[in-house]
C-alpha cells in the first residue's frame, strides 16, 4: 500500500509540471513615443525603413504600416494571439512587451507558436533596448531576434537578428523558410543568458509562397 503523504507529493509534482502555460498577448499597435514638452527633454524617435535607415534619426512616425517591400507578404500576424512565456520579469500592454533579467540566468524569452506550412516567413517589430549585455561563454548568448529551424521536432538551424548594448526604438526583421512537410519554425524574442532591458511592439509575422 503507497503512504498517503507519498501519493499527495506525486500529485503535487505533477500538478507544478502540467501547470498551464503562460502567455502574453501580441502588441501590434503603433508603439507611442515621448513629444518632447521643454528644451531638455528628448524625444523617442521611432524610425521606419530597412535596419541600415533604423539607426538614423526620425520623427516619431508610426512603424504600423509595412514598408513597400512588404506588401507582397501576406500578415499572418492574426495567427498569433498570444506568445508563450519563459522567464518571470516579462509584463506587456496593447503597444509593447518589456522583457527583463537583472542576472542573465537562464533565457529570459518570448515565443510564437509552431508553424509548419510551406513557404517563407518573416517576423518584422520595433525594438529598443538598455544595457542588454551577455552573461554568458557563448557569442549567441545575447539579445535574441531569432527563428528557430524543427525538423522532424528537432531544432536544426538558427537564423537571427541578435543584438546587445543600448539603443532607441529600431526596426528589426529576420527571415525563415520551411521547404518540406518535415520542417517547422517558431520565432524567439529577448534575452539569453544576458541582462538587460528590451521593450518590443508593432510586432508583424509575414508570409509568401
């Protein structure tokens, strides 16, 4: 006969390790930025264009829109509600997601869920981050702006758009394709095994043949 104390310790672990998974919705409205009110204020400028323009100065117009050579994607941003969470210091709004880790233990992230029909995929958002800096040994461990590549549920390549230091809210984008019925992609966004702060919003998943 199992002790009742044993039997109460099993159902307890299972119920912490079948807990339900937390999530967070995706931001996809226009980011908001400061207007500066006095001569020593500075405004968040949120610049639109390709990666190289998104380090140039702006004038806090809104990134909501697909730059011309987006429109022939198809937004599948829809398709993604929610993002799942790993990691405790992640809170959101309706216009950005702030992820944070004071320590850079363990991987501080948000995913998309698994998508697995044909074609080429495209995760486009505005990003800014503060002090994002590896604590780590690897060079990958850094701010993450990642797809991740499943085959046959096996992660087998990692495009990204990866990123640390500190900079205003930018543009970034990074690219995936699955060719087969084997292959299956998510996309990643935060901080692994690195501190720091990274707001993200105007999120946009794309898609094409």
């Amino acid at each position: 006969m199992i002790p009742k104390i044993l039997i109460l310790i099993c159902v307890s672990v299972f119920a912490v390790s079948c807990g339900p998974i937390k999530t967070i919705p995706t931001p996809i409205g226009p980011i908001e930025f400061h207007r500066p009110q006095g001569g020593n204020e500075k405004a968040t400028s949120v610049p639109k264009g390709d990666m190289s323009a998104s380090r140039q100065s702006g004038h806090g117009e809104s990134p909501s829109t697909p730059s011309p050579n987006e429109e022939s994607w198809t937004d599948i941003t829809i398709e993604v509600p929610k993002w799942t969470i790993s990691g405790e210091s992640i809170m959101g709004n309706d216009k950005y997601i702030t992820i944070k880790n004071n320590t850079g233990r363990g991987d501080t992230v948000i995913t998309t869920k698994q998508f697995s029909k044909k074609g080429t995929y495209k995760l486009v958002a505005m990003i800014k981050a503060a002090n994002v800096a590896s604590q780590g040994s690897k060079n990958y461990e850094k701010g993450k702006f990642q797809a991740v590549i499943l085959k046959d549920g096996v992660e087998t390549d990692w495009p990204d758009n990866d990123f640390d230091g500190t900079f205003d809210w930018q543009k970034r984008s990074v690219m995936a394709k699955i060719m087969n019925e084997s292959e299956s992609l998510f996309f990643r966004i935060g901080l692994q095994h690195a501190s720091g702060t990274v707001h993200v919003g105007d999120i946009h998943i794309l898609w094409k043949p």
